[in-house]
C-alpha cells in the first residue's frame, strides 16, 4: 500500500481501528500546515509524495550543515512525518525543542511528535505547554482533542474541539474531529448532523465524508454509506469497504476496537481496503 500523505495533519485518528482503516476515518490533524498554527502562511504545504521527498532531502542537507538551524529542524521533521519516519522526526524534535525550549511551534510540532510515537501522556502535557489562555491556538486545540481521545477522555476531547471551534466556527477539520469524538461516545445521531455539517463546508475534504460514511455504517445504514462512499472511491472499492464495514460493526467488540485504537489521523489519499488491493 502506497504512503498516504499528510496534507492535513493532526490535524488526524493516523493508525486507525480495523473500522477505520477500512474506510480512512480519521480525525484531522489540526488543519493546514499541520504541525504549527502559523506554518501555512510560511511555505506551501507539499501534496504528494515525491514533494515530500524532495522537501525531506533539502531540508535534511540544512539540517545536517546545522542542527541548531531551528528552521531546518522544523521543517526536516514535518516532512519525515508526512512520510511516516516519526521516530526520526521525534528525535529531531527533541534536539531542537532543548535548543529552542520557548519555540512555540516547535512545542507544537513536538508534541504531535510525540502522539504520532504513541507516547500520548506526554503529548498531552507538550501540547498544554505550546500555546496559553492569552494567546489561543485553534490547531493545538484540536491536536489536543485528539489526543484526548486516543486518551479514552472523549468528553475533554470535546470541550477542546468547543473552545477551538469558537476561534474557527466551522472549520471542517475540527468538526469532523468533534464529530468522530462523538461517535466514540456512542452519540451517533450528534456526530451524524456534525459531520454532515462540516461536508458542507468549503474546503471539506473526503475524510470528512469517510468518517460520516462510518457513523452511518454504525448505525446500519449501509446503502446510504455506500453511495456516499461513492464520491470518493470507484464503485468496487466503496462497495468492498462498506463489505468490510457490515462485518466489522457486526463484531461484539467493535466499539471496543473503535474507541481504543482510533488515533489522530492523517493523509488525504485513497483508504485501506481490506478485500482487495489499494491502487
């Protein structure tokens, strides 16, 4: 299977339940540029793979000539997260967070590090420390939500996608994030309206559907997902995944798997199917 990008980062549930990864439901990673709240306005964000590429061997060269250049430091480990090198990314963060220790995007970028390594406590605590009160960070917010919510603390996850949809008010990102955290609360006919909310929303991009396609597949409305599933994949892959979807929901433990492996998210590109071969 192909590397699915991270356009959005964080904005993301990235290593999903069985359920998830059968449809790419994801929470988002924060929203644009991902890994800092200002980044977006700083550099164009790569969108495939081989930009990427390039973006991780420029960068790595002005890391290596200097790895006290904050900049490079930075921009070095946002590439190797989008290509999935998060335990090379973690250690750079962790050099330059030592160097740079009231660098708040550096805290940002750190601390989804460190959730993208599974080291979710300290996450938490990273990404409490990357922005204050006086000055908000919508993106940290919802990073913080998700990792809430990796956490099990889904009504915490919830006040903090709240608070950071009062700086956004419908950004799609942190309100499929609210949506999927609510679908974890079993709170289905909630998270259905939030998402179908968010889709309508200029710049909503299909993960925002596939997490609705979930919700409605929890809810046993299979042919409705289906059809929408259609507007992001071929007719034989929507039909395979809402397939591996029927069967899935039918485990006595779905909700189980649902709640406690769903993790922030990730890339924009076609989701795993289990039944057959992802292009």
């Amino acid at each position: 299977m192909s590397i699915r990008i991270r356009a959005l980062r964080f904005g993301h549930l990235a290593a999903a339940s069985a359920l998830c990864l059968a449809l790419g439901a994801c929470q988002m990673r924060g929203g644009p540029g991902d890994v800092t709240g200002s980044i977006g306005t700083r550099q164009t964000q790569p969108r495939t793979e081989a930009q990427w590429r390039s973006e991780e061997a420029d960068w790595g060269k002005r890391y290596d000539a200097n790895q006290k250049d904050r900049n490079a430091a930075f921009f070095y480990a946002r590439a190797l997260r989008a290509l999935d090198k998060n335990a090379q990314a973690l250690a750079i963060l962790e050099g330059a967070v030592i160097i740079h220790p009231d660098d708040q995007e550096l805290l940002g970028a750190y601390g989804r590090s460190l959730a993208d390594n599974g080291r979710l406590k300290q996450a938490d605590d990273v990404l409490g420390r990357a922005h204050s009160p006086e000055k908000p960070d919508w993106r940290i917010l919802s990073a913080q939500g998700t990792v809430a919510d990796q956490l099990g603390e889904h009504d915490r996850a919830q006040q903090l996608y709240a608070a950071a949809l009062k700086l956004v008010p419908n950004e799609p990102t942190v309100m499929s994030n609210l949506g999927l955290s609510l679908a974890l609360s079993k709170r289905l006919p909630e998270a259905e309206r939030i998402l179908r909310e968010a889709a309508t929303v200029p710049g909503a991009d299909g993960r925002v559907r596939q997490n609705l396609v979930l919700v409605l597949g929890l809810q046993g409305r299979f042919q409705e997902a289906e059809q929408l599933a259609r507007q992001d994949m071929s007719p034989a892959e929507a039909s395979a995944t809402i397939a591996y979807l029927r069967r899935s929901v039918s485990q006595p433990n779905s909700w189980e798997m649902l709640r406690g492996k769903a993790k922030p998210a990730a890339r924009t590109a076609a989701p795993e199917k289990a039944p057959q071969p992802t292009g």
